[in-house]
C-alpha cells in the first residue's frame, strides 16, 4: 500500500525558496516502499501553454522520485471527473489539479479529501469545495491590469512609463473576457476594469457595442473560433469612418482569432490587442508589431512552486504560501502562492524571453 499522509492545516508560511525545497533527499521513494504516486489533471492539449505546464510538472515530479500520472481531459468535464477518479482509485498520494470547470469538481474531491488525499489547485482557483489545500497561481488581477494599460499605451493614452497623455479621445474599443467557468477570467477582467473603468466613464475611451459586462464578453472555453465569430459580428460598426482602435483580449488564442476577422476592416491600420500565455504563434506577432502585447507568465516557475508544495506535502510539511486572503473560492480562504506576471511587448520580448531562456531566438524567428 502506497504511504498516504495527511496534510495539515496552514498555521504559517516557511520561509526559504522553492530551489532549496526541490533540492533535499533525492529519492522521495527512498526508505522501502513504492514511490508517492502524483495524479495531474490538466484541462487541454488545445493551448500550447498548458501541454508546457504538463511536460514541466511532470518532469520535476520524476526528477524528485515520485511516480507520476499526467492527465489530459479535453475541456470535458466529465472526463476530467473521470480521470480523478481514476487517480483516486490508483492511490494517489497527491493531487494537482488544473481545472475545466471551476465549480463542477466539488463531489470527486469529496473522494479525495475522505481518502486524505491533499489537492493543489493549480492555476485556476476550485470553487465550492472544503478539499482544496493549496492554490498555486499567478497575481491574476495584475494580469488583467497589465492588459489595461497595455492597451492604453498602444492607444497613446499613457506613455511608456504608465503616465497620462494629453489624448483625449475618444478611442473605439471592443472588450472580451475568458470563459465564465474558470474563476481566473473573472479576476483578468476586474484587474482590467480597475484600470479602464475611469477611462470609459470620461469618453477617453468608447465601447460601440455597448458590450461591457462580463456575461456578454466572456468566450465559453477561452476559444478563439468562439472569439471569432463573435468579432464577426462586431466589425460591420468599423470602416466607413469609424476605426476600432483597439481590443482587450484576456489570452493569446483569442486575441490570434480576433486580429484575423479585424484584418478584414477598412481602416488604415489593425487594432491594438493584447493578449496573455506568451504563445509562440502570438510572440511572433508581437515581434512584428501585428499584436501590441502579451502577458508572460512562466510555467516552469509555476511548476515549480507546485513541486514544492507537494514535496512538503507528502513529506508532512507546510508549504510556503504569499498570500492567505485573497481566494475565497466559496467554503475557505484557499492559501496561495501567487507569482508576478510580466508584460511582453515588441520592445523586451528578447530580454524577457530569450535572454530568460523560455524560447530561442530561433524559435521566434
């Protein structure tokens, strides 16, 4: 029988870094007895970013010793409640969790927190449920602030150093928001209203559609065939003497989707549209100015900190946590570390990306 261990509640974060945490005993199996088993459940292989997640967690969980199961569903609920269940049954020790739907994964969990089995929501906050242990993430609302003033820059609205111009306006935007059951578009779309709400409220900044609340932005899956069609039905108020000046978009694949129908207006140049995840395909557009921005985050820190938190875990540890009031996901203040996002625009993506190791400058082209 695989060892099972209990984890304890937060009392108080540990101070040290997550080298020094992946860098102890190297067998986590040593001592007699088979390996901790680590069941991942990620969402899809749709999104280069999260088959980047699954290859970079996978590996430092092997690197440590543990066995590893590493699960894509598809964007299907079910099958992702199936492959839990599978993981439970299998006896795992641990659970990293990237969710589909975050409210749907309540009753599976249940299982996993009647069996002691510890859950790491990774990247995306698990609503509604008391067995969630620990939430590994980025500073979500500093993503959809970072977008903001993206978007304000490439209108001219702020300069290079975030400080306000003298453009008045009005400047025609169009907004989308991500998928409505994954908790982090919510929290992408208040750090972006945060920063633009003012903007529309003087005129500095026009939405034509009158599309401005999240149920009648958001995009079911984060899919960029869904972005587009409704873009689609966006463009026939441009051209003819309106020009759409720019567009926020909360994920690269949607702002991809949203660039091809924009190509098709008659105005003099594209819009300025942001975008997040740093995907290659969208990391060369920025590069030749085609989208304005994306905002990095880098998956093998996030890796990382989640490898941590499971080593204590398992080892019957406390890990190290930054923040402890921020995710309410419903039933509990779910204890996170959150990491700083970064804004990559045509300007730093060599510094930031290359220079950072995430891609080659071959790979950029």
């Amino acid at each position: 029988m695989r060892r099972r261990t209990r984890w304890t509640t937060l009392s108080a974060a540990l101070t040290g870094t997550v080298a020094l945490a992946l860098a102890g005993c190297s067998a986590a199996g040593e001592g007699g007895g088979d390996a901790p088993l680590v069941g991942v459940a990620l969402p899809t292989t749709t999104s280069a970013r999260w088959i980047a997640d699954g290859e970079n967690l996978q590996a430092q969980l092997e690197g440590l010793g543990y066995d590893v199961t590493l699960e894509y569903a598809e964007d299907d609920v079910p099958t992702q409640v199936e492959q839990l269940e599978q993981m439970i049954a299998a006896g795992a020790d641990a659970l990293v969790v990237g969710s589909i739907d975050g409210v749907a994964l309540k009753s599976v969990l249940a299982e996993a927190g009647a069996a002691d089995i510890p859950v790491i929501a990774y990247d995306r906050l698990i609503r509604d449920s008391s067995d969630v242990a620990y939430y590994a993430s980025f500073d979500n609302f500093r993503v959809g602030v970072l977008q903001a003033q993206a978007l304000l820059t490439g209108l001219g609205v702020l300069d290079e150093a975030g400080a306000r111009t003298s453009a008045a306006g009005p400047f025609s935007v169009e907004l989308f928001a991500g998928s409505s059951d994954d908790n982090n578009a919510h929290v992408f779309f208040a750090g972006a209203m945060s920063v633009l709400q003012p903007y529309l409220d003087s005129g500095v900044l026009v939405v034509p559609s009158g599309q401005t609340e999240f149920d009648e932005i958001a995009t079911q899956g984060w899919s960029g065939d869904v972005a587009g069609e409704r873009m689609q039905t966006l463009v026939g108020a441009y051209g003819a003497g309106r020009t759409l000046d720019g567009v926020l978009s909360p994920y690269d694949g949607i702002s991809r989707a949203i660039l091809d129908v924009a190509s098709g207006i008659d105005q003099p140049a594209l819009p300025v549209v942001t975008g997040q995840d740093a995907e290659i395909d969208s990391v060369k557009l920025v590069k030749d100015g085609t989208q304005h921005s994306t905002v990095y985050k880098d998956t093998r820190q996030l890796a990382e900190v989640t490898v941590s938190m499971v080593r204590e875990l398992l080892d019957g540890g406390t890990p190290e946590v930054n923040d402890t009031t921020s995710y309410d996901n419903g039933v509990q203040v779910v204890p996170s570390y959150l990491l700083t996002p970064a804004l990559v625009t045509q300007d730093n993506y060599e510094r930031v990306l290359v220079d950072g190791g995430y891609y080659t400058a071959q790979e950029i082209g």
